[in-house]
C-alpha cells in the first residue's frame, strides 16, 4: 500500500461557540480560545444558542449542561440531529461521572468538568479542532472520489466481500439499464449485470492474496438502446493487511469501437482474399514459367522475370506484415493483462536471441534488479516488444557491438531499455521512427530488408497498456529504446 | 495413365490452379480441377483422388468444410489433405488467432504466399 499524501486545504479559522449561562465562563473562555486564534461566538443560554447555530456554522461548540430554558442536554440533540459536522463538548457543572457519560452516549465527543484551567480548556478544544480536521478531511475526501467517479463516462461498480453494492457510478447503472431505487448495500446478484460479469466478481473474489490480475470479458447486452458490446473488467480490491475486501467493476462501452473494428476487419479480409488473392497466382503462374514449363526461356527474359518475381515478393510481405498489424491493433483492444514477471521474460528473450547475434560476434547483456516487482501487462505482447527491440538492436548494429538490456523501478512504473553501439539514429529520422513504413534509409542500412512496420507493431502494443517508449539516439555511437509499463501493484 | 497419382486441386482461383496442374503434371501426376467445394466434393465421388490440394477461402463451400466432410466420412477419411491457407501464422505469438488457428483436420497446411517446390515436397511426402 502506498502512503497517499493528504492535501492539505488552507483551513479557515475554526469558529468555536461557548454556550453557558454564567459569563465568568463565558469570557474566561472567550479569553483562552480567542488568544489561540479561534473565533469565539457565546451565547447565554439555550435558546440563543440554538439560534445562532441555525444561523451560522460552528466547528466546536462548549455547552453547559445545566441552564434554565433549553438544558445543555437539549442543545447537544439538536446539534446531533442537525449539524454532523459539529463536535461538541459538554461542560458539566458539577463533576458527576454520570451526566458526562450520558452525554457522550448522546453523541458529545468529550467533556470538561468546571472548575477548569485554560491549559485543561486548550487541550480539549484542541482535540476537538483536531478530530473536526480529519471529519472534514474524510467528507471533501469522499466528496471529491464521488464527483470522480459520476462524472466518468465508464461505468465503475464497487462491491464488497459479500457482493453486495458499495457505489455504482450513474453510467454503471445506465449500462446495466437500472434506473431505480439506490443501489447501495443490495447483492450484486439482485440486478440484471449477467453471468458472465457475476462470474469475474466470483473470480476476482477468489482471487489469492499475493496476485493480481485483472479480469476481462466482452458481454453482449440486449437492452433498450438495442445491443451493445460492454468490456468489462474487474480486479479485487485489498484492505490495509493486503485481504481482499471487494470487488472493483469497470465497464466500458465499446459497441462503437466494436463496429470500426468490424469495418476494418472486413476491409482487412477484403485486402486478404482481393489483392493477395491474385498476387499469389501470379507468383506461381511466374514460378511455372521460370521452370520453364510454359516453354524454354531467353536469358533475358528469365532476367527480367526473376526481377519481376523478386518485387513480387516484397509486395507480398509487406501486405502481409500490414495485416498483421491491423489484426494486432483490433486484439489488443481486448486483451486480457497480468502480473507479467518481467525479468524472467527478459531472460528467455535474452537467451533466445543469443544465437542471432553470436552470428554477428555481438553480445547480448542483461541487467535486471534482484527482486523486479511484476508489470500489468499481456505476457505474448511484451514478448513480441522485446523480441522485436532485441532484433532491431542486433540488425542496425555493427559486428563485434554489444546489445545491453537493462531495468529498473521508476516511480510507478517498471523501466526498460534496450540500448546497442549501433549505426544510430539520425536526428531528423527520430521522430518518426515509430511511424508505420518508417525506415532510416543511409548507406548503413540500406542493404537492412524491413518493412518498417516492427517499431509502430511496439509503439501499438506500449500504448495499449498505458506505458510509453522514447528513443534518444547518437548517430555512429548508438541508440538507446527506453519502455516504462505501469506496474501490476498499484 | 492408370499408374499415375490422382491430384485434386480445388481453388477459385483459375490461374492458379492451371499452374499448379502445370507445375503437378510436369512432376508426373495426373491432376483433377475444381473451382469450389461443391465441385470438388463432386470431383472426388466420381473418381477417387491419391490427395486433396484444397484451397481454405471458396465460395459455395469452404475449404475447411470440405476437409471436415472428407475427414469424417469412412470412405475418404484417408484420403491426405493439404489446406492452402492465406493465413500465416506469422503473429500466432500474439493473441490473435481469430482469423487464423482454427483447428482442422487437414493433413498438412500451406500457407501463402505459396513455395511451389515446398508444396511439390509435402505433396510427395503425403503420397508415401
């Protein structure tokens, strides 16, 4: 658990009213608390006091118990009833245990008998300051987390052990279609939220204590406004001692994203049967009549058509790394993420690479901490991060370089790089090298095959799970690819 | 004429059935031809072929229903199959097998663009 720092509001000057019908008290009072910078208002007896308090707010109200008219006793109820913010201290004219105590059991949060020394008076006002801070603290908290979580357009449900409803945000309830009665301490089960989400509440539950992984699905639902395609995603949620203590929901509405994914899957098999479709029987109709099956062939045509077959064939790879990459992007929208252990992933990247570079006399390095806390991710996506990282550093690198992976905890974040002794970047190249079909075109890398695809596939797969890449480069020394992931514990 | 291996090719695509049959006919193989998998079902009750070439994407009747059809039938279920498939399985280290890793129970697969000499050697090894 991470300590949250408190924000601290400029606090006001706390108003104090002093409630009792002798005026030595009153003004021995008024005297202490105004030197201690408190705004005193006093009144002289029950009555009046309960008019000022209708009136205006008090943080800490001193009120006598015994007083003709409306007793002390009165005062404490109405406050209690009507201003929770309020912290009241009886002063008990006659130190009996027994009025003090029925007093605090009527909601008065500490007492001071008379006779009493301005030292005595200044600690139980200070208390009292104390404890209204922190009341105060937990209502703009609270206050604060509730506009939060109503004005998000995703749906967000809080359940606890028992699944039973601790806040479900307007946009939950509008995706669920529940517009009724509050919500608020019903069994989850009472509401129509579906198998399958009722299914991840039960996993997420049973979850163990030391993993984390976020659970997802995409329900269909047929409701008012037609269908809708809903990603949900639920994660328990611990206490203090690290035992789950509920349940959080999240739902997201990606019917819309659902129907351009549709689109473009369609364009996509369009592209797959339309365009490669004919590219391939070119390719072999070329293959048969460089067998010379169709008849024998020049010199010189079979030059030219070798050529023609080679440009072929880039075309082909490039349409298939395009769809590649446009089936990857439509996956990731719903991919399910967790705890990955990165360091051994970075391991097997590392020791599965090795051979690829031992071809160019070039050294793989990996430098990951001792303990490297887990990241929230897609384990096969990081994969295909580092491997396509490691391949790159490895291509654009001279024989005889070193490739170093390295990691480390960054503020939330879990932060690796991937850095050679390369060709480098040069600087008006850097930032487009993410871009789709980018590629740094010198007399280094020219004769590198690629489709400049590789870095914007990375560039998908970060951005997907809320982290980010950079590059800084040196052209002739090197480049250095730096990834921060969030991290699977927060 | 008789001793010769029966090859079906069933693809939409006429081209490149013609040079598949060409290239097929050249290593010695007799070759049968059908443009969709209605048709090659019908190819292969009038006279039973050594090995299907089937293509996956075909109007009428898919390769892959085809291929079940064959497979779970008791006459032609030896009969080898090899699926030509557009899919690769170039990203199956990502996620996202919805267009491809569908399970069949095709003998051997391809997947395109095709290498003609690989396909001529899984088509030998297959007839063994």
């Amino acid at each position: 658990m991470k300590e949250t720092v408190p924000v601290v509001e400029e606090p006001g000057r706390s108003k104090i009213l002093v409630v009792d019908d002798e005026p030595r008290i009153r003004d021995a009072c008024r005297m202490v608390l105004s030197e201690e910078g408190f705004e005193v208002a006093l009144a002289a007896d029950g009555n009046e006091g309960v008019q000022m308090i209708r009136e205006e707010h008090f943080d800490v109200i001193l009120v006598d118990l015994m007083m003709p008219v409306l007793s002390g006793f009165e005062v404490l109820s109405y406050v209690r009833e009507s201003h929770p913010d309020t912290v009241v201290i009886v002063i008990t004219g006659y130190a009996t245990l027994e009025h003090s105590i029925n007093a605090m059991k009527r909601g008065a949060f500490d007492f001071i008998p008379k006779p009493f020394t301005p030292d005595q008076l200044r600690a139980v006002v200070a208390k009292a300051i104390k404890y209204n801070r922190a009341l105060q603290d937990i209502a703009d908290t609270n206050s604060r987390l509730k506009t939060m979580v109503n004005r998000l357009t995703d749906g967000v449900m809080a359940s606890d052990r028992d699944k039973k409803v601790v806040v479900a945000n307007p946009a939950f309830l509008h995706l669920i279609d529940y517009h009724g009665e509050p919500v608020r301490g019903r069994a989850v089960t009472d509401f129509d939220i579906g198998e399958q989400l009722l299914t991840l509440i039960d996993q997420a539950l049973v979850m163990p204590d030391d993993t984390f992984t976020e659970l997802t699905a995409e329900i269909t639902r047929t409701g008012e406004g037609g269908e809708r395609i809903v990603r949900a995603t639920c994660v328990p949620f611990r206490g203090r001692n690290g035992v789950t203590i509920g349940t959080i929901t999240v739902l997201s509405d990606i019917t819309a994203l659902k129907e351009f994914d549709r689109i473009r899957s369609d364009f996509v098999s369009m592209v797959c049967h339309e365009v490669r479709s004919p590219m391939n029987s070119m390719m072999m109709q070329l293959k048969v009549v460089l067998d010379g099956l169709a008849g024998e062939l020049s010199g010189r045509q079979r030059e030219i058509l070798e050529r023609v077959s080679e440009k072929m064939n880039g075309l082909t790879t490039m349409v298939s790394e395009l769809l590649d990459l446009s089936r990857l992007e439509s996956g990731l929208i719903a991919s399910e993420k967790s705890a990955v252990n990165m360091a051994e992933l970075f391991r097997e990247q590392i020791a599965f690479h090795e051979a690829n570079g031992a071809r160019k006399e070039i050294t793989l390095t990996l430098d990951v901490p001792e303990s490297l806390p887990p990241a929230l991710a897609n384990q096969r996506s990081m994969e295909e991060v580092v491997t396509n990282l490691i391949t790159n550093a490895i291509k654009y690198s001279p024989e005889g370089s070193t490739v170093r992976l390295m990691a480390r905890i960054e503020n939330e974040y879990l932060r690796f790089s991937v850095r050679d002794n390369g060709y480098g970047i040069p600087e008006e190249d850097l930032k487009r090298i993410f871009d789709r079909f980018y590629r740094v075109n010198d007399e280094n890398t020219r004769a590198i095959v690629g489709t400049g695809l590789g870095l914007a596939i990375v560039k998908s797969i970060v951005d997907a799970h809320h982290g980010s890449i950079k590059v800084t480069s040196t052209p002739g020394s090197g480049s250095t690819f730096t990834v921060l992931l969030p991290l699977a514990d927060i | 004429m008789s001793d010769k291996k029966l090859i079906l090719v069933v693809d939409d695509d006429i081209d490149l059935v013609e040079a598949l049959a060409m290239k097929l006919e050249s290593l010695n193989y007799a070759v049968a031809k059908a443009y969709d998998g209605v048709e090659g079902f019908d190819k292969i009750k009038s006279r039973r072929p050594d090995l299907v070439i089937l293509d996956v994407m075909m109007p009428r009747k898919d390769g892959y229903q085809l291929c079940d059809e064959l497979k779970k039938s008791d006459e032609y279920k030896d009969v080898p199959v090899i699926l030509l498939t557009a899919v690769t399985d170039a990203i199956s280290s990502t996620n996202y097998t919805h267009m491809g890793g569908k399970t069949t129970l095709a003998d051997d697969f391809v997947s395109k663009p095709i290498d003609l000499d690989k396909l001529m050697e899984i088509v030998e090894d297959n007839l063994r």
